[in-house]
C-alpha cells in the first residue's frame, strides 16, 4: 500500500481523537513560540517539544488504517 492510499482511507476512531490531540498540542505550542513578548527559555523549551509532539502524534495518527478484511 503506497503512502497516498494510506491518507485517503478511513481512519479509526481512537486515532481521529488523538489525531485532533496532537493538532491542538502543535496549535498550542506554535503559538507560544511566536509570542510577540518575553517568554522564559523554559517555557519556549516546553513549547517546543509540545509542538514536535503533536505534529508526529498527528502524522501518526493520520497514518493508521481501519482493516477491511474481518480473519475468520
């Protein structure tokens, strides 16, 4: 299965959830790292490694496949 045809079939519940999970976390830590005022290094640390989280958590997530084929 190529990697085109991956993305355009369904994907499960659980990963659409987490899916959304991580475009909030990269949402959220985007936004903290292009603050326009004076922010802690910490805080910029934490921001960063929330915003790699979500966009591999979402690229991941987007990735998984429901099965067609039931074993039986």
């Amino acid at each position: 299965m190529k990697i085109i045809e991956r993305y355009k079939k369904p994907t499960p519940k659980f990963f659409r959830v987490l899916r959304n999970i991580g475009i909030a976390l990269a949402t959220a830590g985007g936004a903290i790292i292009a603050a326009p005022v004076s922010i802690p290094a910490t805080l910029i640390t934490v921001a960063t490694y929330m915003t790699v989280a979500g966009t591999v958590a979402t690229a991941v997530s987007q990735a998984v496949v429901s099965d067609e084929k039931k074993d039986e």
